[in-house]
C-alpha cells in the first residue's frame, strides 16, 4: 500500500498514512488535533553523482535539464 502526505489546516502538523488507493481522497483525521485533512504534495529528494563522483543534488539535477541555470540545457552549470 502506498504512503500518502497529509497537512492538517488547524495545527499546521504535517504527517504520513499507508493506505489503500481506494481511499486515498478521503480525508483522514490528524494524529495531533483530530481535525480532518486532506492529501498534500509529497516532497522529495534525490542526490545523485556526476561522472566524475561529485554529489549533485536534485534540484540541480532538474535545472540542468530544463535549462534553469540560464544556458540553454547544455548542462553548462
């Protein structure tokens, strides 16, 4: 069963639940309050390492291929 990201409006807590995808849009009550909250957008992150074995993190990783760093995508950065 998959993890789902929950952020409680009331007290601002962010918390996880496994549950099943049929009832993943369901509001679920928050550990800390009790308040009903609904899914929220996972973060993650992601390090990888470069040819030579320096750690690039993600976000760079991601601007690199959208040409974030302002070159084109040319992985100039």
């Amino acid at each position: 069963m998959p993890i789902y990201e929950y952020l409680c409006n009331t007290c601002k807590n962010r918390f996880d639940k496994i549950q099943s995808m049929q009832t993943s849009q369901e509001k679920t009550p928050c550990p800390d309050c009790g308040t009903l909250s609904s899914r929220t957008l996972s973060l993650f992150a992601s390090i990888t390492k470069s040819p030579g074995g320096d750690r690039i993190p993600a976000e760079v990783m991601a601007g690199m291929e959208s040409g974030g760093c302002n070159c084109g995508g040319a992985n100039c950065c």
